[in-house]
C-alpha cells in the first residue's frame, strides 16, 4: 500500500500569477510609443497627419478622460448610495 498523505493535489499547489493593473497599462503605453517611433521612422514624408499631438493637446485629452471618469464614477456612487 501507499501511503497518500504524501500525494498532494496540484490544483492547491499552482496558483495563477497575479498581473498588476498599473504594470499592464505601463506595458500597453510602452507598446504604443514603440510603435509610434516605428510609424514615425517609417512615414517620414506623410507625419503631417500628425500634427495634431501637441502636449498642449495631449494634456487636454488627459484631463478631459480624468473629468469624465470622475463624474462617471461620482453618478455611480450616488446611484449605489440611494439604493441603501
């Protein structure tokens, strides 16, 4: 006979690694300017297209999505707060 004790499950022992939010979001923004350095090198001629990224512009964006994600989540947490 042997002895079973010894014979673990390997379902309990692995366990899936866990994937920061913060590292994915950093992981996609590196993705996007290394391919946006690709395009640019590639496109030399035809970058007029992309006259419009200015950091002026580009902080705009940003602080466009902060407000709207703002309001989106302060409506949500009124809505949840009336329901109790």
């Amino acid at each position: 006979m042997t002895n079973n004790s010894k014979i673990s499950n390997p379902s309990k022992e692995i366990k899936k690694p866990y994937k920061c939010r913060n590292c994915y979001i950093i992981r996609l923004f590196l993705l996007a300017v290394v391919f946006i350095v690709l395009f640019a090198l590639i496109q030399n001629d035809n970058l007029h297209y992309l006259d419009f990224v200015t950091p002026s512009n580009a902080a705009t964006l940003i602080i466009l999505l902060g407000i709207i994600m703002f309001l989106v989540k302060l409506t949500k947490n009124v809505f949840e707060r009336k329901k109790h």
